[in-house]
DNA sequence: AGAAACCATTGATAGTCATCAAGAAAAAAG
DNA sequence: CTTTTTTCTTGATGACTATCAATGGTTTCT
C-alpha cells in the first residue's frame, strides 16, 4: 500500500485544494477599486463547511440560495428521469456544483458526497447584489459562468457522436484526468470515488460493461486499474484512442 | 401542399424571426443609463447577412471576431474527430451560434448553412469593451451566457445517461420542439432540415437506424413524419415517453 | 470481531443496433 | 425536361452490449 492511499484512509488531514486552484477564486479574493481594496469576500464565504459521505448537500428543486465550491472530497449530481435518480455528473476538488442556479430560482439537480467533504460556500443574493454594484466583480462572475460553459460544451463534445461504449470509458477517464489537471492533482494517477454503478449509470452503459471495458483498457496497455485507483499509462495514447487532445503535452 | 410550404419552396422572402424573440436581442436594442439612451448597438450590428446553402460561415480555429444570431433559416455544426468531421449541433432561427468563442480567441467548431440562411452578426471586440464600461451592457452579457449555459446543460441531460436510441430520437425531437417554442415558432409542425444522417451522426446512430425509429415512432401514434417535415401528435405523451417535462402544458 | 449490506466480478444468453448491399425516391444541375 | 447526384428506404447478417444469475470480495455497522 502506497503512503498516498494510507493517508486517504487514516484521513489525518483533509487534501484541501489551494484556494488559487478553486474555480471559485475569483469571487472569493479581494477586489481593487482604484485605491481601495475590498476584502468583503472574505464575510460571506463560509469556508470548509463540513459534510459527511452518504450526505445531500441539496435537493433538485430545493431554493437555491447558496453557490458550493468543493474544498475537499469529491460529490455525485443526480437528477429524477422517469421515476428513478440518474447520475448526471461528478464533481471534485476545485468545482463549482450548480453554476447554474445563479439565474435560476432552484437546483436543477441533486448532490451527494461520495466521501467525506469540505464545502466552500457563498450566498447567491449577497453575491448578485454586490456583482450588481462593483463592476470588477460582475466580470469576474462573467468569467466564472463562461469558463463553465465552455468546460461543459468541451465535455459534451467528448461524449456525444459516434463513439463506441470502450471510447465512451477512455473519454470518461480523460475528462477526468483534465478536471484532475486543472484542480492542480496527478492526472495520471488518481482515484475514482465513484462506484462502478455509478460510472455506468452517468455513462448509460451496464456496470458488467463498465468492469469488462476497464479491464480491456487493461489488457491494451493504455491505463492500469486496481479497486479504485487508476493510472494513465500514456495520456498521448489514451488521447489519440479517444481521438480528442484535451490534455496538451 | 400547404401555403405554409410553398411560401418556403418559392421563397419570395425569408421567414424573418422576430428580433424580441432573438436570444440576441439583449445586446441588440438600446441602453438606458440614467436619463440617456444610448443606440449605439445599431452601429455594431450587421444585420442580415445572406448566406447560401452549403457554405461555411466560419471554421473550427478560425480566429472569432464576430458574434452571430441567425435570422432566418438553420445551419449545423460540425467539429473534427478522428479524421472526419462529426455533427455536434444544429441552430435555429434567434439562436446564437457560438457562445464560448466569447472568451476564447477562435470558433470550437465549423458552421454550415443547411438552407439559404440569415445571420445577423455583432462585433466581439466592441462588445467587450462596451460591456466593460457599461454595467448594463455587461449585465445583459451575462444573461445570455447564462441562459446557453442552461439550454446546453438541459440538452446534456437529455440526451445522457440510460436511454436507448428510440428515446434517444424521440428527445432529439422534443428538443427542437422546444426551442422552436422559444424561438416563437409552431412546435408541433416544423421542418427538419437536416438529412437523415446529419441526425444519425449527431445521435451517434445510423442512418438505417434512425429511418427504422421514426417509423417505429410514426407507428406508436406520436408523431407523423413524412420527408423533412415532422408534426408532434401530443407533446405530453412525447415528453412521457422520453421521461423529461421540457415543455410544460 | 462478526454480521450484514453493498459492491465487484465472471459466465451464459438474448436483444439491439451497426454494417453491408441494393434499389427507390427526391433534389440539384445542366 | 433530362441527367446526375444525393438522399432515403428496406432487408439480411453479425457484432456489441444489456440482462440475468451466481459468487467472491469489501466495506460498514453493531
């Protein structure tokens, strides 16, 4: 056993993300206006809220009055298709959970921790009203909102057209890798917090599928999987399979 | 055959969207700041520009300069995978064609006219620098990225997790049911005006496929569809069969 | 530590959908 | 209007993947 497993599982410290990685810094530093500085961020961010694995943070259809940044620990997002909670995402360390909510009066969605979390969170009224006032910060809001449309839009592309279910797991895991990049992580080497379910679920194939399709990535050479650690043989292989290049080399 | 039909057949003048209907509609009309009326968006917008069909409207990298709405007619987008190009989306009239290319230097995808189309445009460099020192302007901004964050992530999950390729079409349809709805269009009657295999492609099915499901969706009484122009029998009993209340009654 | 619940894995079978082939229909071009 | 090209449609076959069933392994709870 490796010490980075060791330390996940007696679970000394949380592994917080560095607030510069988070996709929420940009309204949680403080703003210049001309000589002034304003440090009102830091009064209506609640930092690290805790939750424990099994928890909803909310409910889809419940008032969305907070904007969530995950800290430590990664969640699942589940939405209600026809009579049954379906797995529409994961989130990790870094990422922001329903963006979207911002213009919306409710979640579109539900969230669940899938391990042990820390939470950043923001008041959504007192973050419009000051975005409303404080230009600076209504760019930077700008920023959030498209840097997310664009990272959805990318992650669409990966999996919509005609990919087979083995392209459709390979992309899985890139996106994953990328996401695990951009938060500041090894990206080679990870874990998956989700289950083998819940994987299949998001990507609509079986779960014998998903353990069949994991272990001929195997067989071939391009990523090597135990339990829930994976590892990226070659990112420039497994990029070329898939047939997107989202990690630059 | 309907006038409907022969208006579009003979074309003696496009079918022009309503520019309220316009999803570019905030960016286009005038700001008021204080007891002023700024116009100057009627400076920076080029209104109907003509394309033929078949015609590139821009390429996947080419550097973005201009924001673009179409006006009247459709177009599909296509960005290069493996070797070829596969469909990605379609856009109808009042729709914004690429969003994301906002903050990034270049287009993420080619644009193709599927008919003779309209496209009214607007510059991006203008509007960047309007919007920074107009807090209106930047308002109004965010709002329409948001909202395509929102219309992307409801198609996102339409389309993923278990569906089999029946409700795969059937949701393709009440998709573009849909936003012709928001576009102020009939949903229940409107023209597909893409080929059978731009579909096929952009579902990740078959050509043979997608032909056979129509049928089989023609036969289970809940649409009719015959060559490029489809009518919805009852939205409900669509929106049941695909699991998904987009639109409500 | 032991029991219970959950999760991962493997094999066998059946259903769905891609592929190939061939021809009909529609649209575009001359 | 006729030719040419593109698109649409149908049938037959095979590959891929969901489903069912059974078992072993892991984690959680008491």
């Amino acid at each position: 056993m490796s010490s980075d497993e060791q330390k996940i599982l007696t679970k000394p410290e949380p592994d917080y993300i560095a607030c510069d990685k988070c996709h929420l810094s940009p309204l949680c530093s403080p703003v210049t206006v001309g000589a002034h500085a304003y440090d009102f961020t830091g009064k209506m961010v609640n930092r690290r809220h805790y939750f424990k694995r099994g928890e909803m943070i909310f409910k889809q259809g419940d008032k969305a009055e907070l904007i969530f940044a995950i800290s430590a620990g990664s969640l699942k997002l589940t939405a209600h298709v026809k009579d049954n909670d379906r797995v529409i995402d994961f989130r990790i360390p870094g990422e922001l959970i329903d963006v979207c909510s911002l213009n919306e009066g409710s979640y579109a969605y539900s969230a669940q921790a899938l391990e042990d979390i820390y939470l950043c969170e923001i008041g959504k009224e007192t973050l419009n009203d000051i975005a409303s006032q404080i230009p600076e910060v209504q760019g930077r809001l700008m920023k959030v909102v498209s840097q997310e449309l664009i990272n959805i839009q990318k992650s669409s592309m990966l999996m919509h057209g005609n990919i087979n279910s083995e392209e459709k797991i390979a992309a899985f895991i890139l996106n994953l890798a990328w996401r695990y990049k951009n938060s500041g992580y090894s990206y080679t080497r990870f874990k998956l917090s989700m289950t083998r379910t819940d994987i299949a679920d998001f990507l609509g194939l079986s779960k014998e599928t998903v353990i069949r399709l994991f272990k001929k990535l195997q067989n071939s050479k391009l990523i090597q999987i135990e339990g829930k650690s994976i590892r990226i043989n070659s990112v420039d292989a497994l990029q070329h399979f898939v047939g997107i290049k989202l990690i630059s080399s």
